[in-house]
C-alpha cells in the first residue's frame, strides 16, 4: 500500500533533474527589478594615431540664388520724378510718382514670370493684364515683356530698372 503511494513521489525525484535545465518562468515586468537599464559600451580613450593627420576643410555655403520674387519698395528715376512700384506678399502692388499715386492692381508670380493686373488700363479699354519675365540680382528689379500688351503706361514704367529701397 506505501508502495503505492510512493510511486507518484519517485517519479517526481526522478523528474526533477529535468526540469531544472528548463527556463525560468518569466519575471513579473512591472516590478523594478525586473527592469533592465541600457548600458552603454565603454569606447577606448583615442590615442594620437587615430585623430586625421590634418584637420578637416570646409566648403563655404555657396551665396544663394536670387530666385524668390522680391517684395517691398523699388525705384527708378523717369522724366517725370521718382517712380515707385511697391510689391506685397500679399500679391498686391502699387505704383507712384514723386509721392502721387497713380495705379495699383495687383499680380501673381509662377516661377521667374509674374502676370500684372492694372485695372486702370482695363478702365481706359486696354489689356487688364501685362506678363513679363522678372530678374532681380539683390538690388536691381527688371522686368521684360513676354508677348503683346496694349497697355503703354505698363510698359512704359516697367521697362525701367528698379532698385531696391529698404
């Protein structure tokens, strides 16, 4: 009768040694200690044969081109006094001579091109829009026809070169 109750209990004995060689269950992960902190690799101290026999060369930043349309006050000198056209953000301009208005409008800009709404020259019968190549090399603004425009004021006042007031 011991005997057989001692069976179940010798195959345990037996299987023990078993079993130790299986993993651990896994640690509880919300208790500190079961946290691991990173470590980092220890780097050897540099010795003078591993710094570059000369130090490095660095090449300037190249100036930047002058590619955004410019916004703000340009003048340039006619017969009548001082011209002034002033360009906005907000893609609107205004024109004016010796401090007098005379027109404004607005525009919009695609790449090196900029289209001018006068809406003074639609009033009188002529094109409301000029379109013209625009370049400007940090100081001087020009402008230069592409295609037809009927409006002669237009054309008139932005053949000149204008340069930048700050």
């Amino acid at each position: 009768m011991y005997t057989r109750k001692l069976i179940p209990f010798i195959i345990v004995l037996a299987l023990l040694p078993a079993c130790a060689s299986v993993a651990p269950p896994p640690a509880d992960t919300n208790s500190p200690s079961a946290l691991s902190v990173p470590t980092e690799t220890p780097r050897p101290a540099a010795t003078g044969t591993d710094l570059p026999a000369a130090p490095p060369t660095f090449t300037p930043i190249p100036k930047p081109t002058l590619n955004t349309f410019p916004f703000g006050n340009f003048e340039a000198k006619i017969p009548e006094g001082i011209l002034v056209h002033t360009f906005t953000a907000g893609g609107t301009w205004n024109a004016t001579i010796d401090n007098k208005n005379i027109g404004g409008g607005t525009y919009t800009i695609s790449g090196f091109q900029i289209v001018i709404y006068s809406p003074d020259c639609q009033f009188v019968g002529l094109d409301l829009k000029g379109t013209y190549n625009w370049s400007f090399d940090g100081e001087t603004l020009t402008f230069k026809r592409e295609g037809a425009d009927s409006c002669d004021s237009r054309i008139f006042y932005l053949q000149r070169k204008h340069t930048y007031v700050p």
